[in-house]
C-alpha cells in the first residue's frame, strides 16, 4: 500500500529548505534522566589534518543524518528462570544499583516466551518517552549504534523498525534479542541505545531536529492511534485511517 500524504505549510516550499522533525516525551516519571537526542559525530576525532578521516564529506553526511537516543540509566541485566521455569530478568548490580529494582521492572520487561522469534533467544524491551513527528511525510528508521564502540559487546541484536512519523508517531522503545543470555547485557547510563535516521522524498535535504510541545493536539491524537497494536496485527492498514483524523500541525517548536 502507498499513499501520498499532503499538508498545508504556509505559502513556503515544502521541498526546500531542512526538514523539521519534531521530538517530545510523553508523561513519565523523572523526565530530567532522559537526555536529548543527539546527533552522532565524531566528538573526539583528531580534525587537525586537511585529509583526516573525521573531516571527509561523506563521513560527515552519513553522521549528520544519525541521531542516537542516550541510555537513561546504567543496565546490568541477567536471565534467568524462576521455579515454574518462567524467564525473568535479574538485576546484577543488587543492592549497588543506581536505580530501584522495582522502578526498573516498570521501564524493562521480558516478552512473553511464546513472541520470541527463536526458543533459545529472549527478547526484552526497554520502554522510553521518546516521540518524534514531523509535518510532512518522513519515515524514522531504527537501527543499531554500530559506530559506538563497546569494550563488552552486547550479546545479541537489537531489533530495528521503520515507519512514518506524520501519520503514526508512537513512544520508541529498545527491543532486544538476547543471543547469549548466558552473558549479560551491560549497558552505562549515556551510551546510545540505538539511532535514528530520518528519510524524506529529497534525501539531500537536511534533518532540523526541534523539541516540539505536548500541544492538546497532538495529545489527542497520540491518544487516537495508541494501543491499536494490542488488537490489530498489522497496523500499517491503519495509516489511511489515522491520516483523516490528523490535525493539521504536529510539530510545535518549544518555546526556550
């Protein structure tokens, strides 16, 4: 299925100029932990010489279209299996950790054995605040941090996604397939969970990212289109539906 998607802009081109996406938190405790996005480049890369690496035009452009999504807190996950035999998750650092084990079962969960794709692989999800949109057709693609560089590598995958970000703009998550659930997964609070990469009809143009209000709006419309993935399998055949009760302005910048 494909459709085209229009809406009123003003009287400016909608083919020029960057392409302003939006990114906001729905309602979460302690929203201070959750850092912005950022957008990945080569931070500590030497720059000083004409033909270095960090300063080549198509290592910039590839960093420039890549925006990663900060880890909240430190994880030091282990698996496990209850007395039933149940997998559960167990939290390594204990008494040491920097976060509550009973506020950590609220943001990181275990799905249930029969959803996962291989018997011998679990899949976790971390559930995060993070939502993007944009007022034009944009699709947000979720893929791994490969350029970040881990002194323990995580034992498995992460699972990517794809999909438009003006008619279905949904909470993000980190989903994992845990490989080697023998080994845990370690990961510092700060180091990216993964990144996303925007994709319009003009794949020159530029990604303005802005932090964008929790206008009525938009509320209303998250509201509209939430939960459909607990009752309909393939909710891409809801885009069509979704776009006829959109508003017609999504992204409104914060105010500083």
């Amino acid at each position: 299925m494909h459709f085209t998607v229009t809406y009123q802009r003003g009287h400016e081109d909608p083919k020029s100029g960057p392409v302003r996406v939006g990114w906001c938190l729905t309602e979460v405790e302690a929203p201070v932990i959750y850092d912005p996005p950022r957008r990945v480049n080569s931070r500590d890369a030497r720059k000083d010489h004409a033909k270095s690496a960090a300063r080549c035009p198509a290592v910039l452009n590839l960093e420039a279209r890549y925006f990663e999504i900060p880890c909240p807190f430190d994880l030091n996950l282990g698996f496990a299996r209850d007395d039933k035999g149940r997998p559960t998750l167990r939290n390594l650092s204990g008494g040491s950790s920097a976060i509550r084990g009973s506020t950590l079962g609220k943001r990181v969960s275990i799905t249930n054995e029969n959803e996962w794709r291989h018997p011998d692989r679990p899949m976790i999800q971390l559930r995060l605040p993070y939502i993007f949109l944009s007022d034009e057709p944009v699709y947000l693609t979720q893929l791994d941090a490969y350029l970040h560089y881990r002194r323990q590598p995580l034992p498995g995958t992460i699972f990517g996604g794809r999909f438009p970000i003006d008619v279905w703009p949904r909470p993000l998550m980190w989903a994992f397939e845990w490989h080697d659930p023998e080994q845990p997964i370690i990961i510092r609070r700060g180091e990216p969970l993964f990144y996303c990469q925007f994709e319009c009809d003009h794949p020159e143009r530029n990604v303005q990212l802005v932090e964008a209000e929790m206008t009525p709006e938009l509320k209303g419309y998250l509201d509209h289109i939430s939960g459909a993935v607990n009752y309909v399998n393939q909710t891409f055949s809801l885009f069509e539906a979704a776009e006829r009760v959109r508003p017609t302005t999504l992204v409104s910048p914060r105010k500083p």
